[in-house]
C-alpha cells in the first residue's frame, strides 16, 4: 500500500452496508424464491432435497387417494422441508442482490469519452468500451471500466467500489496507475487506457460473485454434495426392505409412513443448509472488500499452511520512526536531538518528521528561530544525506558511510565508537543515521521499525492453527532476523527477490502445503500466480491482480490474516452442520422404528425411551423437528460458526462436543416436547 494511500485512507467500510439477517426486504424476497425453487428442475441439484420433494410427492398422492389427517399433516410438512431448505439458500442469495444490483446500475448507466485516433473525443455508453480504447476522465466524471492510467494524475473516489472513505491518489507509470470501473475523479485530468474485456471488470466480477445463483460449488462442497447424495441412495433400499420385513412380521406399513422414516434418515438438515452455508461465506469475504475469483481460493484459505507476509504495511506500520539518540564522545543526548531536529525541519518524509518530534517529547526542544540565509539540502541517492546550511554552519544527517567520508572531507575525524554503535542498532534491526555538525560527529538517531500492535498475537494464533508464518522482505539477514524476532513469526526470507520468493512458495508447496500471500507489483505476478492463495492489492498493477485469485480492494496487506480466517470459519461451520445433522438423526430412530414395529414386537417398546404417545404423534413430530431445525439453524448457517484460532484437533473435539452430542440431545427434547404440544391440542 503506498504511503498516499496510507495517509489518506485510514478507515474503510463495506462496499454496501449488510443488511441484517432480518431485513424485511430479505425476507419478502426469499420467501418468494423459496416457492419459485420448488420446480424439480431446481431441486434436482441437491440429490437430498430432490428425495424430499418426491416423497411429498408420494405421500400427496397417497393423501388424496386415502385422506387422513395423518396423512396430509406428513404431506404438509414435507413439502415445508423442502420449501425451508430454500428459504435457507434465498436468504443467503438475498444479502447479495440489493448489492449486485446496485453495482449492475452503476455499469449501465455510465458513459465514456472515448479518444478516437486523430485525438477527438466520442460519447460512448461505457459497457461499448473494448480493451485497449482510451478514454479521457476530468473532475467529476466517473470511470467508465477498468483499466489503467497512461497520461496525467488524479485524486479518485472509490468508496463506490472499496468503501474507502477518502479519495486517493492515481498516476501514470509505477505501481498506482491501475484504476478501477464505478470510481469517481475528483481533480485533474487524467488519461485511461481499458485494460478489462468486455463483460469481465471488476463490477462484472462482484457482480458474479454476490449473486449465489450463479455461484459454481467449490470441490469441497461437491465432494460433501455427493457423500449426501451416496448416503441418501444407501437409505432408500433400506427403507424399502421395510416392506417385505414387515408383510413377513405380519405387520402393515403405509408409503406415507416409510417415506417419513426416509426423509428423517437422511442427511435433511446439512443437505438443506449446505448451498447457504457456501453462499454466505462468500458474502462475508465480499462485506471485508475482498473479491474472490472462485470459490476455491475461499476454501483454500481455509486450508492454509504457510503465510507469506509483506512486512512493510503488514508486519510494521510502514515507515521507519525515530526512536532514540544515541551519542558519542563527549556529547549528550541532548546535542543529537538538536542537532537531528535542525537536520530534520524541511524534512517532510514521515522519517523526518518522526525526528522532529522525538526531539519534542524527549527534550522539549521546539519553536526554532533560524537565521536569514539559511538552506535546506534534500536527500539525494548521490549523497545519501539531508542536511542544513546556517551561513558557515552546516549539519548533515544520512547513511554512516556518507556522513563519515563527509566528515573527513571538511577535516575532522570520525570518533572511534561510531562504528559500535552504528552496528549495534544494525542488529537490533534499526536503521542508524550519523548526525554531523561540520566536521564534529555528534551521535546517531535509530530508527525503528514499528511493529504493529497486537500483530505477535495474531502470529501466535496463527501458529495455535497450524499456520506457518513467513515474513518477506528485502532489508538484509540481519535486520529481518531482529524484526522478525520481535513480530513473532516463525520464518522470514530476507533480501527478497521475485526469483526467492517463486522458490519458496514450490518449496513450500512441494511439502505439501498451502500457500498464501499477497502483492501489488508486476514483480509479485509469478509468486501470487504460484500460491495457492495470491491475494492482490486493488491499488496494484494491472499484471499482479490478473495473477492473483483475489483481490482485496481496501489495499490492505495485513486483510491476508482475516481472509484465512474467513476460508476456516467456513469450513468449520459446514463441518460443524453436518456432525449435527448426522448426530440428529439418532433421536429420530428411538422415534419411528419402535412406531413401526411395537405393535407387532412389544419388546421395541423399550426404545420409546422418549416415551412418545401413540406412533402416529411419534413419526409425526419427527417430521415436524425435522423441518423445523432447518429454519433454527438458518441464521448460524448464514453468520458462520464463531471463529477461535485453534489447531484442528481441538476443532475437531469443539464439533464433537457441541455439534455431535448437541445434535444427539436436542432432536431428544424437541422431539418430546412437540409430541406433547400434538396430545394437548388433541391432534393424536
């Protein structure tokens, strides 16, 4: 992230406010869909809800053929499941429509000012635009597409698409000219060249990406799809032999009662919640500002083994600030601060002014009067030192061996412990600045990098997790040793290269283990391109975020640790469903089988340990728990299960215990308490 970038934007918001699980709105629409959804043609995506449909189906069939109460109430509720299993997905769907269709209106109905090739202009609805056209944008208008900037520099809005809340700076050449479609000019005048085909921008893509209609199911999902689909196929013939088992015990079992012993068997709940759990995980990731490419690189994240971390903006807040002054021979302190502040006054870099103040803070030291004829000497890569001139006086701050060799020039000497000194502050990982007045050496300023604040916690659950942290940077060995040290990581690669970095991500990854990383220059294409997750910075070049399978769009290196975060939580909610949706369906066997079978073998009269009033009210509060578990789980189904850095194993023992005893118990209670409410309202 640039410094301008950094200055400039200190907080974000979401691209669009979310809306709350029960936004009335939400809620109009996915009931709706919920209806509209019920077409076979629709359900047969979802192997286990398409069973459901068919048996209520059946059991319509055989209601209206031998009417019952018994009958149509089981038919009812069937058709609830079915109807609850889509009320889940539109719910989940429904928190990205009113986004994508304010993104979709902002596509449409934008124009651009096209450069024809004698250097006219041409008024062109923007979605005309093709790659490689050029389009003039002046204070006030809005960029039509994606692209970047080949003429001029501009402050842009981009709260429309970031949720940046101030406007930041773009320029041809370097790593800012990338611009983005849906953002607005607010100066100047600048040059674009479209970069993005037709149909495949950055508002295309979000566009893509909220609406879960035309979300692709990620390999996970579809692996679990079918373990649901194979153990629903397993059940139907298990039912089936029901019939013959039971002519033979000479007993009578109904099509509606063996299609609600299937339907309670099989994986109901998570083959309902599944399509939204995935969904909703997405939403999440875009309500942080970060656009995924696919719904793979979502569970990748989750899979993550190794973090490769930038550690300028992400480790340490960016800048290098003053931290102490360190003296040699017979000066003080104090005689640096001065002398550093002096050197310091015109110095507008955020180093400079770190000077400035430290000498504030440490030694009151402010309201300087310089004489007339004073000059301030910039920084130079020539001289690699800044200074101040007060008629003969001079004063220079700058890298040791340029000071010491300036020194010597006006002819003094350089004091014997500078050189200590100069390489202790190396070894702490500091950055030593010689402070010279004239030919006198008067001391050192260290400056630091600041570590940011709570970043060893996050390192350290991150290592609770499994994760490998590994910091990047291009200081030398010694330095990121002491940073690294100081920042908690496990690893660091200094002096880095897009070459090393390539290395270590196949290193890493011929271990077998995920990567993740992020970047912003045309130099971290390969690595981003390489990584299993490559997390792109919108403020990048156009070569890192096409290489990147996501792209965080507030620029913020250090989204890489909540991205991951994100990726787990969603696989262990859907984890964390589908060990309660199996664990429930124990309570549902002590409810039917002795239903079916008491009156024929008495002995099954001691599995009613629930102790449930007559079969019918048995099979049917199965059913109705059933359906209704569905609608109790939705909002944990679309909130996600809350995220604890933990290893896997302790995850695993958390499900075991919540999820797979929980989902033992509750179906016990409810089941109870709703043959209970059926007695009382004389039902059964």
């Amino acid at each position: 992230m640039s410094t301008v970038d950094q200055v400039t934007a200190p907080t974000a918001r979401p691209v669009a406010k979310a809306r709350g699980l029960f936004d009335p709105a939400i809620l109009r629409d996915a009931l709706k869909a919920s209806v509209r959804k019920l077409s076979p043609a629709v359900q047969v995506r979802n192997p286990v809800m398409f069973v459901v449909l068919i048996g209520s189906i059946i059991t319509l069939i055989e209601a209206v053929a031998h009417p019952s109460t018994f009958s149509w109430s089981i038919t009812v509720w069937l058709f609830l499941t079915v109807i609850f299993a889509n009320f889940a997905e539109a719910m989940a769907e429904g928190r990205g429509k009113a986004q994508a269709d304010t993104l979709r209106r902002m596509r449409s109905e934008a124009e651009a000012r096209r450069l024809k090739p004698d250097g006219s202009e041409e008024l062109v609805p923007a979605a005309s635009l093709a790659k490689g056209d050029c389009v003039v944008c002046e204070a006030g208008d809005v960029i039509p597409s994606d692209g970047e900037i080949i003429e001029g520099i501009a402050s842009v809005d981009e709260s429309a698409i970031t949720g940046e809340s101030a406007p930041v700076i773009r320029e041809s050449g370097g790593d800012r000219s990338a611009v983005t479609g849906g953002t607005k000019v607010l100066s100047d005048r600048i040059v674009v060249r479209i970069t993005a085909e037709r149909g495949q921008t950055f508002i295309d893509r979000m566009i893509g990406l909220v609406e879960g209609a035309n979300r692709q199911k990620t390999p996970n999902e579809i692996a679990l799809a079918i373990l649901l689909a194979v153990l629903t196929i397993v059940f139907i013939p298990v039912v089936v032999t029901l019939v013959p088992f039971a002519a033979y015990a000479g007993a009578t079992v109904s099509v509606v009662t063996l299609v609600a012993l299937l339907v309670c068997l099989i994986p109901t709940t998570i083959g309902a919640l599944l399509s939204a759990i995935g969904i909703a995980g997405m939403d999440r990731l875009v309500q942080r500002n970060v656009l995924a490419m696919s719904g793979r690189a979502v569970e990748a994240a989750g899979d993550v083994q190794t973090l490769l971390l930038d550690k300028t903006g992400t480790i340490t807040l960016g800048n290098r600030m003053a931290a102490n002054f360190l003296p040699v021979g017979a000066h003080s302190e104090r005689d640096v601060a001065d002398v550093a502040q002096l050197a310091s006054l015109a110095d507008e870099t955020p180093e400079g002014r770190s000077v400035v103040v430290l000498a504030k803070e440490r030694f009151d030291i402010r309201e300087r009067r310089l004489e007339a004829g004073h000059h301030f000497v910039p920084f130079t890569a020539t001289t690699r030192m800044s200074g101040l001139d007060l008629g003969e006086r001079q004063i220079r701050k700058g890298a040791g061996d340029s000071v010491k060799r300036w020194v010597v020039e006006q002819g003094g000497t350089v004091p014997p412990e500078l050189d200590a000194i100069v390489e202790r502050v190396s070894r702490l990982g500091s950055t030593p600045l010689v402070v010279a007045d004239g030919s006198d050496v008067v001391g050192v300023i260290e400056l630091k990098d600041v570590v940011k604040q709570g970043i060893r916690e996050k390192f350290g659950q991150m290592r609770r997790m499994g994760i490998r942290t590994v910091m990047i940077t291009g200081d030398n060995p010694l330095t990121a040793a002491a940073i690294a040290q100081e920042a908690g990581v496990d690893d660091f690669l200094a002096e880095a290269t897009p070459e090393a970095k390539m290395a270590l991500i196949k290193r890493e990854q011929e271990g077998g283990k995920l990567v993740a990383m992020t970047g912003d220059g045309t130099n971290d294409a390969p690595a981003l391109a390489q990584a299993d997750v490559g997390v792109a910075m919108n403020t990048g070049t156009t070569a890192a975020k096409e290489a990147g399978n996501m792209v965080d769009l507030d620029s913020n290196p250090t989204k890489l640790i909540d991205i991951v975060e994100i990726g787990k939580q969603l696989l262990i909610t859907r984890g964390a469903l589908t060990t309660f949706s199996i664990a429930n369906d124990v309570a549902k066997y002590f409810a039917i089988i002795p239903a079916l079978f008491v009156a024929t073998y008495p002995q099954l009269g001691a599995l009613n340990i629930m102790r449930l009033h007559s079969p019918q009210s048995a099979i049917l509060s199965a059913v109705i728990f059933n359906a209704l578990v569905i609608v109790a789980l939705i909002p944990l189904a679309l909130r996600g299960v809350k995220f604890r850095a933990s290893d896997s194993a302790s995850i695993l023992r958390r499900n075991v215990l919540i999820y797979g005893v929980g989902g033992v118990i509750v179906p016990f209670v409810f089941i109870k308490l709703i043959d209970l409410v059926l007695v009382a309202l004389h039902a059964y």
